[in-house]
C-alpha cells in the first residue's frame, strides 16, 4: 500500500515576497485521510516544501492538519515535488 498519493493537482504560482507558492495539492494518506489544500512551496534561496493546510485568525495562522510524522512528512514532501516537477516540464 502507498502510503501517499496525489487525487489533485493545482498548478498555480503565486509569487510571495520570500519565495512563491507553486502547487495545491490534495493528497490521500495511507488509503483513508483526504487532506485538501496542501501547498508546495518554493523559499528564496530555491528550496521546496511541503505547507499544510492553516486558518488564517487574528492572532495570526493556525495549522489545520500537522503531520507529526518525519518520515510521512518527507515522503509528502518528495511525493509532491516529483510529481510538480513530472507535470511542469
């Protein structure tokens, strides 16, 4: 069983004053968890990773869906770059 996959992909860049927004995603965990939102970010020294989906509060943001898991959390990470990367060249 795969323990990541993509259902959705949403191509849209949107360029942030530290780097940009590249992706959203919605991703199926283990089978059984749709998490809808999921962000594939670019830093501004090149890097990409993974942001979950947050609320936006007047205290600031708060994080829907944390992955407390390294291993999962690298795996989505990876999952989700290979896959921008497969769909935009």
């Amino acid at each position: 069983m795969k323990r990541v996959k993509v259902v959705k992909f949403y191509p849209y860049e949107v360029p942030l004053k530290r780097g940009a927004v590249l992706a959203y995603f919605d991703v199926l965990l283990y089978d059984s968890v749709l998490v809808k939102g999921v962000k594939l970010m670019k830093n501004a020294y090149g890097g990409l990773f993974v942001s979950m989906p947050s609320l936006q509060t007047e205290k600031g943001s708060v994080q829907v869906v944390e992955i407390t898991d390294r291993e999962l959390l690298e795996e989505i990470r990876r999952t989700l770059v290979d896959y921008y990367r497969e769909k935009t060249q």
